[in-house]
C-alpha cells in the first residue's frame, strides 16, 4: 500500500500542524495518537539542542578536570618554585660542617626532590626489568601457543592481576614478599653479588629498592601483557600464514611475523606500563623503606615521588613542605600526562590503522 | 633459539606470572577466612591493645564514598560517552576528548588526592567524606566514559535509523533506544569503574581521612575500607594485622564478584545481542 505510506511521510515533514491534523484525521487516527504522544514526550528543538550540549559539556569538563588539577598544584606549589626554582630537581644543601648533602630536611627548611626523583625512576626500572620479559612471554603464550581451552581462563587470571587493589598488594609484600626477601634472596644477593655494590649488607629489615621493585613489577605485568596481546593480536592472520609458508618453525613465525609488526605497539604497551609504576603509591610506600636518601644500593631504604606525598603530606611542618609536596605532586602529574600521552599514541597507531584479521 | 625453547620460556614465564596471584590469593583467603568473625562486620575499631573489634563502620564509609563517587562519575562518564559515540564520531574535538580520557585515566591517584585536597579540603577548613566521593568519582568518569563510548559503537546504525524515520527526536531515540540497547554494556563499565576505585586508597588519605567511629554525614571524615587496612596493615599490633587481612579479604571477594560478573555478562554476548 504505497499511497498509505507516501501520506504518512507527508504528516511526518509537515510544518503546518493545522494542515497535518486534518491529513492525519483523513488517513489514520493512529498516526494522530503517535504525534500527540511525541510532543508530550518533548519532541520539540529546543529540548533536541539542550541535550546536545549537556552532552559537549559533560565530555568537555573531562579537559576541565585535567586542567583543574594543574592549575590546583601550580598554584599550591608557587611557594617551592619561588623559593628554589629549577634547584629544587637537582641540586642539594650540602651541611657545612659534614660536608654531606641534605636532601630533605623539613626542620631546617632544605627542600630537594633529587632522592624522589632517584626512588622513583630505580624502582619503576627494576620494575620494568623483571615485568617485561614476563609480560611479553605470556602474551606469545596467550595468543600464539595456548590451547584455546586454557586461554580464557589465564587471561581472567591475568585480568583478575590487575583488579586487585594497590593496598592489598601492599599487605601482602609487607607480611610475605619482605620477610622472604630479608631471609633469603637479599643473603643470595649479597653474597653473589655484593662485590658489585648494588647490594649492601646495611639493612637488615628487607624493605627497599628491590622489594618495591618487584612488587611493582606484580603490579604491571598484567597491562603490559594485555596490551601486548591486542597488538599482536592485530598483526593480520596472512602474515603468520606466509611467514609459516615459507619453512619457518612457530618461533621463527612469531619473531618475524609477529613480534617485528607489534613492536611499536608493544613499545607503547611498556611505556603505559612505566607510566602505572611511577605513580604507584601505597604498595610502594609499605616496602620502599621512606627515607629520603640516595644509595647506590639497591637494597637501601629509599622513598619515591608518590611515597613521600603519601607518607608526609597530612602532617606536613609548614607552608613550605607542603609546598615543595605539591610540586613533587605537580612533578608527577606532568611526567605521567607526557609518559601516557606516548605510549596511547604508540598503540593507537598500531590498533587503529590494524587491518581486521579477515583481511 | 630453538622452537621448543621459545615455547619452553613462554610457559615458563606465565607459571611465573600466575604463580603469585595464586600466592597471593591463597594467603589471602587463609589470613582472612581465619580472622574474619561476625564482629568484624559490626563492630567499629576498639581502641589502641584491645582485642577485638571490627570495620563495620568502614565498610558503611566505604559504601557512602562510593556512592557519592558514582553520582558523580556515572552520570558524567555515560554523557561523555554518549557525546562520543553519538555526536562526535570522528570529529577533531571528539578524538580530543578520547585522548584526554584515556591520559587521565593514567594519571596517579595520589595527584588525584592533593588535587582535591586543595580543591576542597582547604577551602572547606577540614577533611569530608564529600571531597572523597568527589575524587573517586573523577576517577571513574574515564573508565565510564570509554566503556560507554564502546558500547555504543556497538549498536547497529539501522535501530538509530529506525528511531528517526519514526519521528522520534534525536534526544528520545539516543536515551529510550541506542542507550537501552546498549544498557549491559554499560552498566558493566559502571561496574569496572565501581570495582576499580573502590579499592583504592591513595585518594582517600587527605580527602576522606578516616575515622575510627561512625559516620554518615558528609561534611566529616569518614572510614573507608581500604584506608583502614592500610593503617592497620602499618601498625605493631597482631590483631590489627588481624583485621587488615579479614577486611582485604571483604574487599577483594566484593571486588572479584564484580569483575567475573562483568566477565560473565561479556562473554555470554549479551552485548552483541543488539547486532
């Protein structure tokens, strides 16, 4: 019945409503009653346009909020910056009469963030240093070799790695990985490695660079791998298909095939990685030790960027710790914004322009 | 290196990766099931070498937290979310605000805490349970918002057609059908965000601050699960280890819960259901 349809149209792009009653009258009551419902129901302009903008402005205030934070610290860190201006991430009051620096000294008003910055970077390192290979060895595992009955399962488990929260983390490395370490590896180490003087025998308590490490590295393996395992999952099924043609053994696929059209992504997938490390807080300031100090070796107590504002910010002596604190803050929030802006471009460049694996 | 010893380290590197989370876990579930008691989930904390006690107060601090939280991610994370699947699709500004979420996601939680801090408890003079709501639930809105956006996407254009030809204002059709097509899919990143800020505590600690009694009113401190394992975890006393182990035990139960039933709605394809 097109002429039914073709009316209902009409009624449809009608602006005259006196026009559109009648027609409607004339051709169906039920159209009638659909009308009448909708602009109940506010089918008018103005509500279709204000809906709209309440939408821009809801995505809008997410640059609002980043904007709010740097403009919060900044002018909250004003106070360190006049005082000691870009000193304050690299020099240090030397104490006249130990001739040793003093880095941190709320007391006497010597502010420095060079042991934080040092923390921060040694702990995020180790952490990258022992989660990478694992992270990549799992993803090849998960998407190239696995029995396709295990997969699901050990992807939830390392899904599961990242659900946990930082506090338990934390509990756990005090009551289970620190006594371990102080038992047993950090002997190891000293013993092993000790001529090498990353590993002194000074502190006995087992917290430190090296427990903060590796509970860093718990903590980042599994973003590492899961994005790893959706670039290499990205990589089309036709270039395993002709690197297999060609003679080579499953490694060799992987290696060529894979692994060499997923490094920018996996690039991106590690620096992400190194992004969560650096602003890790309460796992790493349960373990790290917090002092504010610079030790070649690894198994000293230290103190990261994040651990000292968690550790001193609520009681802090004055207006000027609290705000050489917030430039410590403002410090973090910069390095982090730049380290994930990077590591999404590096992904998106992989996933987005990825031919579908039906190529 | 040799076929079989590539598949060797492989293996060998996901027996290392799971080993832990398995540690973790039993140990987990050993120290907790072990201390937890039915008055831990009524009691509030006793004072200082007194045995005993519970976190009854801190799990209504955290529900309170996380309520307020979710009034402010939720709402804001799916508008977002809508503006980018719905509006934006594929202009500059939208691929700005994509990113921008994406980057804020990243950004760490103890900035998140001074930020409000300074934004809030300042002003207001001292420590509340509003200005800890209001940092979990800026938290949240990223984790909303590109979930929601992805969600979306997923909808087939034909029902957003369908809609339109039937006269439906653009506003009627994205909120009574895209959005409600699209609802467990949602409602699963709601979650994910819910599971993921509630376990944290570095926002808390100078937003929220804790409390050792009760408190349901928003202008004072108030407790949080996470926070108090954190200050019980760092205490000499055995019976607080006690507590920090029963009450990660609740948190982790509450937050595993959450993530396999995200886990179960996606994979039961619930969500492909609209196409």
């Amino acid at each position: 019945m097109p002429e039914i349809r073709l009316s209902k149209l009409q009624f449809q792009t009608e602006p005259d409503p006196q026009i559109g009653e009648n027609q409607v009258k004339a051709v169906s009551p039920e159209a009638a009653q659909i009308r009448k419902y909708l602009l109940s129901r506010g089918n008018s302009a103005i509500a279709d346009r204000g809906f709209r903008w309440l939408m821009v402005l809801c995505a809008l205030s997410i640059f609002g909020i980043v904007v709010l934070i740097a403009v919060e610290l900044m002018n909250r860190s004003k106070l360190a910056w006049g005082q000691f201006g870009l000193d304050f991430f690299y020099t240090a009051f030397i104490d006249p009469s130990t001739h040793k620096p003093m880095y941190w000294d709320p007391v006497n008003g010597h502010f420095s963030a060079i042991p934080f910055l040092y923390g921060t970077l040694v702990s995020s390192f180790l952490a990258l240093l022992l989660a990478v290979p694992l992270a990549i060895g799992v993803a090849v595992f998960l998407t190239e070799m696995c029995p396709p009955m295990l997969r699901a399962p050990l992807a939830f488990l390392t899904e599961l790695l990242a659900a946990i929260p930082s506090v338990i983390y934390g509990l756990w490395a005090v009551f289970v990985l620190v006594p371990l370490l102080r038992e047993h590896l950090n002997p190891w180490l000293i013993k092993g490695f000790g001529w090498s003087g990353f590993f002194d025998a000074d502190n006995p308590t087992g917290l430190g660079f090296v427990a903060a490490g590796i509970i860093l590295a718990i903590m980042i393996l599994p973003i590492i791998s899961s994005l790893t395992r959706e670039v290499m999952t990205a990589v089309p099924q036709s270039q395993r298909e002709a690197v297999l043609a060609l003679g080579a053994t499953r490694w060799e696929m992987i290696r060529v095939g894979v692994l060499r059209n997923a490094r920018i992504g996996i690039v991106g997938a590690i620096i992400l990685g190194l992004g969560r490390a650096l602003g890790e807080t309460m796992a790493v300031t349960m373990v790290i030790g917090n002092s504010p100090e610079v030790h070649r070796s690894l198994l000293a107590n230290g103190s990261s960027m994040a651990s000292v504002i968690a550790n001193e910010f609520a009681e802090a002596s004055g207006d000027l710790h609290l705000s050489a604190l917030m430039e410590i803050g403002l410090a973090l929030f910069i390095v982090t914004i730049i380290v994930n802006a990077i590591a999404r471009l590096l992904v998106w460049a992989v996933t987005r322009g990825a031919p579908s694996s039906t190529h | 290196m040799s076929d079989g010893a590539a598949t060797g380290l492989a293996v060998l590197a996901t027996v290392l990766v799971v080993a832990p989370l398995v540690a973790i876990f039993a140990y987990l579930v050993y120290k907790g099931a072990s201390s937890l008691n039915l008055a831990f989930f009524i009691d509030v904390p006793k004072p200082v070498g007194e045995v005993g006690g519970g976190m009854a107060n801190a799990i209504l601090g955290s529900a309170i937290l996380l309520a307020v939280g979710s009034v402010i991610g939720v709402p804001v994370g799916i508008a977002g979310g809508i503006f980018l699947a719905e509006y934006g699709r594929g202009t500059k500004l939208a691929n700005a605000v994509r990113f921008t979420a994406d980057v804020l996601n990243g950004v760490p939680s103890i900035v998140m805490g001074i930020a409000i801090y300074s934004l809030i408890v300042v002003p207001q003079g001292h420590f509340s349970a509003f200005s800890g709501g209001v940092a979990l639930g800026i938290m949240m809105i990223p984790t909303v918002c590109r979930t929601t956006e992805e969600m979306l996407l997923m909808v087939p254009n034909a029902v957003r057609e369908a809609a339109l030809a039937l006269g439906v204002p653009n506003w009627r059709s994205v909120l009574a059908i895209t959005v409600k097509t699209a609802s467990p899919g949602i409602i699963t990143g709601c979650m994910l965000a819910f599971a993921r800020v509630a376990g944290e505590t570095a926002p808390l600690i100078f937003t929220a601050f804790g409390n050792v009694g009760w408190n349901a009113r928003l202008d004072e401190p108030i407790a949080a699960l996470p926070l108090q394992i954190y200050v019980y975890a760092l205490s000499p006393y055995d019976d607080w280890h006690r507590l920090a182990w029963a009450g990660s035990l609740v948190l982790i139960v509450l937050i595993v819960l959450a993530v396999s039933l995200v886990r179960y709605v996606t994979s039961r394809g619930v969500l492909k259901g609209a196409s």
